[in-house]
C-alpha cells in the first residue's frame, strides 16, 4: 500500500457466506479495514458516512430490492464517491450486464466463485488506485489552498493601495468617501444584473472606487466652487479623467488597471459627445459604461456646493430619457432591475463588501 492511511473495503452481498469468503481473503491485506453488509441500503449509509476513507467497494449483483447495478449508480451519486473504484461480483458472464455495469460506474470484475488470491491482488491493485486518486486530491486542494493565500495577499496588498488612494481624496472632498462606496454598490448592482461572475464584480467594485482619483490634482477653488464653472474651469475639471489614468495606469495588478480604464472612460457618453476622448458605443469599456449611470445617479442623488439633491425618482427618470444618448440603455435597464434594491438602501450594505476596511 503507498498509502499509510488506512482505508476501507465495503463488501455487499445479501449471503452471509459469500461476504464471509470475500472478509477472509481480504483480511491479509495490509493498511485495509473489511466492512461487510448484506443490506444494499446500509452499505451505501456506510459508505456515505465514511466517504473519505472507502478505498474500494465490492458488491454483488443479484440481490433482492436492489441489483448491483442500481448500487453502483447510487454509490456514484453520493458526494466524494464519484471515482471510488467498485468490484461486481456476480455468476454471470453476460456482454450485456458488464456493459451495462461499466457504465453505471464499474472499475473491474470479480466472478464466482471468487479465488481469493485473484481478490486479494484485485482489491491490493485497486487501493492502490485509490491511495494514489486521494494523494492526488489532497496535492490539489494544498495548491488550492496557497492560490487562494497568495491571492488574499495580493487583494489585500491592493485593498490598501485603495484605501489610500481613498483617504487622499476624502481630504480634498468631505463628501468623496460616501460617494465612492454609493458608486462602487451602484456599480456592483449593475453588474449583477448584467450576469457578470462574482469575482469579476468584486473586482469591478473595488476599481470603481478610484473613478474620480484624478481629481486629487483638481484646485480647491474649482473642485468646491459653489457656483457654475467657467469654461476654463470646466476644461482643468474635465482633465481629472486622463489625470487618474496616469496615476493608475502602468500597473501590473488587474485591479488597478481596470481602475484606471473607468478612471480614463467613466465620462465618455454613448453618442459620443462625452470626454475625454469622445469614444462611442461599444467603443467604450464595459466597466466605464456602468460607471457612468452609477456615477450619474449619484451625484444628481447628493447634494454638491452647486446644487441640490434630486429625489430619486426624478434622478431615474433622468437615467431613463438619456438612455441612448449619455447612457448604453441596456446598463440603465439592468440598473433599474435592481431599483428595489436601491430604493431599500441595500447599497450601503454592499459597499462594505468591495471596499477597504478604511473606507
């Protein structure tokens, strides 16, 4: 055995002879524990009890309530069992039933009367078999294990290259904090509802949060101007999007990289009379289409130096007669299949899920 682990052998037959015969020639086998049941229904309890530990099961095929076939397709549907090598023992020699076994699930063949050298060196080679299948799955589950430690540690390397991204510009703006964590959940509802996979959310949420960074190097005078900006003004604000493109972009981290792609398009319209570059359509990036109607909502929904807030319906209704225009409709639809939620305040709680403990 390669395996110092000892593993079990479950040996189903409904005579008690014939599993008596099958216990005394497996009992020389080192490393191997014979459990034998006449009863289909509780081997298979057994076997789904000590799943981890069954190195072969061995069952006949005629036997009253269930043939070995149909055990065979049970074994396999219980968890952690879809591979463990099975033995049908059984008189007959039929092409039709080794098939029919083989595709339920059968590993090898005993006939009887079994000789119990041919069982011992059957059942030695198959928990071999299976030693090697759960030396392999542990191997996989191990690296499983440090992936998911190297990548806790690069998301929480990123998290606090956020969080200070964040803190710089909470300091130029009281209210930038709120706003970053409303438009990352904004962002996250949206795609949600566009089907995107959970970790790509995730990723998306976070980035989100860097869209305005730019704006660090905006002046104060025009940042937190309470009335309307000058054209000048207007052009030194629009800068902000290439801005956080430089500050971001260049980075190796997927993260970063995808801040800075919303950063650089989060303002580019769907017709093509947004900035910085005037980009189109599809020609605009996924992730800056969705932060656009979340970025939007937001700030018609908070109260600015130059403005009052809008009452959420009003803003909605803005989302809605520029859908098509300023707005990818089809990003606008997905945020309002998740108005309900908006309207219940569940974005409050999914920003904590994105953003860093300091946020």
């Amino acid at each position: 055995m390669p395996d110092k682990k000892a593993l079990r052998v479950v040996v189903l037959d409904d005579g008690e002879m014939n599993n008596l015969l099958m216990i005394t020639a497996l009992q020389p086998i080192p490393g191997c524990t014979a459990h034998d049941f006449t009863v289909p229904a509780q081997a298979l309890a057994f076997a789904s009890v000590h799943a981890e530990e069954i190195g072969v099961f061995v069952t006949d095929y005629e036997m009253p309530g269930m043939n070995g076939v149909e055990v065979i397709r049970a074994l396999r549907r219980i968890p952690g069992l879809a591979t463990v090598p099975v033995v049908m023992v059984t008189s007959f020699d039929q092409r039709s039933l080794r098939r029919e076994a083989l595709e339920a699930g059968a590993t090898d063949f005993l006939a009887k009367p079994a000789d119990p050298v041919e069982i011992r060196a059957r059942v030695s080679n198959l928990l071999a078999l299976s030693c090697a299948l759960m030396a392999q799955r542990d191997h996989a589950a191990q690296l499983a294990r440090e992936v998911a430690a190297a990548v806790s540690l690069v998301e929480e390397r990123e998290r606090e290259i956020v969080s200070t991204l964040m803190r710089a510009a909470e300091n130029r703006d009281t209210d930038t904090g709120d706003h970053i964590a409303r438009v990352s959940a904004y962002a996250g509802l949206i795609a949600d509802a566009l089907g995107m996979p959970a970790a790509e959310r995730r990723q998306l949420c976070l980035a989100a949060t860097m869209h305005d960074v730019g704006k660090i190097g905006v002046p104060d005078a025009i940042l937190l101007k309470p009335g309307a900006l000058t054209p000048e003004e207007r052009r030194e604000m629009e800068r902000h999007a290439e801005r956080g493109w430089r500050i971001l972009g260049g980075s190796a981290s997927p993260v970063m990289r995808l801040a800075a792609e919303i950063a650089l398009s989060h303002h580019e319209r769907w017709d093509g009379t947004g900035y910085p570059h005037g980009l189109a359509g599809e020609a605009i990036p996924l992730s800056g289409r969705i932060v656009a109607v979340a970025d939007v909502f937001d700030a018609l929904t908070t109260e600015r130096p130059y403005k009052q807030a809008w009452r959420a319906e009003r803003a909605k209704a803005y989302l809605v007669e520029n859908a098509g225009t300023h707005f990818e409709p089809r990003v606008v639809e997905a945020f309002l299949a998740r108005w309900l939620q908006v309207e219940a305040g569940v974005v409050a709680m999914q920003a904590t899920e994105c953003l860093p403990d300091a946020a």
